[in-house]
C-alpha cells in the first residue's frame, strides 16, 4: 500500500447508512425454503429474496392478527371468486305448512 493514503480521519463501520426500522439478524432456514424464494426472485426477472421473505412474513403476521370474522370473509372471497354462495335453488329459512304448501300448489 502507498505511504501517501491517510486514514487517520476515517471511521470504522458500514459505509451505507442502516435503514431505520429494520433489524440484522441470522436466521436458519431450510435449504428448500430459501430455494423456493431464490427461484421466486429468480423467475421474476430478479431482486431480493430476503425482502420477498419478509414480505412472506408480514403477510402472515397480518393474517394471523386478523379477526376471525375478517378471516373467514377473505377466505370465502378467495373460494367463490365472486361467484354467489348458492349455486342452487334458495332454501326457505322456515319450511312452509303443509297447508300453505298445498295452496300454493293448487294456485299454479
């Protein structure tokens, strides 16, 4: 190294700034996890798998902080896909007397 670099004004550390709000920490995942979200990023055209997972883990602590009522609307969303909950013919809450079932057929 040349005599003519001072580093007597340099600072120990990171040179880019830490991002406020986030914590470094090691974590051990399973090589097929972190395999699943490399592909993902991957075949995205690329970017960072480590914000994908925490993208994956906000969405599951949201989910899992949800009330149950909130839970149960967006799951029936995701299965019917906006299709009505009936398929079938509507059922009566009450079922009609026999009488006023026989009226009824013998008005048609």
């Amino acid at each position: 190294m040349s005599q003519e670099y001072d580093f007597s004004k340099g600072k120990r550390g990171a040179i880019a700034p830490v991002t406020t709000g986030k914590t470094r920490i090691t974590i051990r995942l399973d090589d097929e996890v972190l395999g699943w979200f490399r592909a993902q990023v991957h075949a995205a055209g690329g970017g960072n798998y480590q914000s994908l997972i925490n993208l994956a883990l906000r969405e599951h602590v949201k989910k899992s902080t949800e009330p149950l009522e909130e839970t149960l609307r967006r799951i029936l969303r995701e299965e019917f896909c906006g299709e009505p909950a009936h398929l079938g013919r509507v059922r009566r809450k009450t079922p009609m007397k026999k009488t006023a079932l026989r009226k009824k057929v013998a008005s048609k």
